[in-house]
C-alpha cells in the first residue's frame, strides 16, 4: 500500500483571530509572541469590564425591585385599612337601620 500525502490542518487562535499551522513550533512561537499576549490581556480586561457592567445592572435591578416591593407594601397596607374603615362605617349603619322602628 502506498502511502499518501496528508495535511496537518490547521489551528484556530481565538484571541488574534488567526490560523496557525498545526505544530508545536508554531503554536508555542506565536503564544509566546507578543501580539497573541497583548490580544489575551485585552480580551481579559474586556471580560473584567463586562462583568463589572453586568454586576452594576444587577445591582440596580434589585434596588428598583426592592423600591418596587415597598411601595406595593405600603399600597396594601392602605388599602386594608381603608377597607376596615369601609367595613366598620357599613356595620355601623346597619346596626342603625336595626335599631331604629321597623
């Protein structure tokens, strides 16, 4: 049987967005370069950033909501005491109709 050429492929580097071909040489020169190191502290910071953002929107989410929570608090405990103002006075003028010639 003979044997027949076949290609090594490639490699993908995420950071630098580029091919490398498929050898140890290589992928260790270019991680060591300085182009690949300054592209992974950039992609780094960028994930500091978002991160920071995200915690900072989350932040404030729980703040409005917890806004949200009091105010809805503060409206039932009005409206439950308005109604046991609304249920006193209509007891109270039942009581009078009863009481009153029938």
């Amino acid at each position: 049987m003979t044997e027949y050429w076949v290609s090594q492929g490639n490699k993908w580097c995420d950071f630098c967005k580029i091919f490398l071909s498929n050898n140890p040489a290589t992928i260790r020169n270019h991680e060591l370069g300085q182009r690949h190191k300054d592209n992974v502290a950039k992609r780094l910071s960028d994930m500091r950033k978002d991160k920071a953002t995200k915690d900072k929107q989350e932040k404030e989410a729980a703040h409005a909501l917890q806004q949200i929570e009091a105010k809805a608090r503060r409206s039932y405990q009005n409206d439950i005491a308005s109604f046991k103002e609304a249920r006193e006075s209509h007891t109270a003028a039942l009581d009078d109709k009863e009481g009153g010639p029938v």
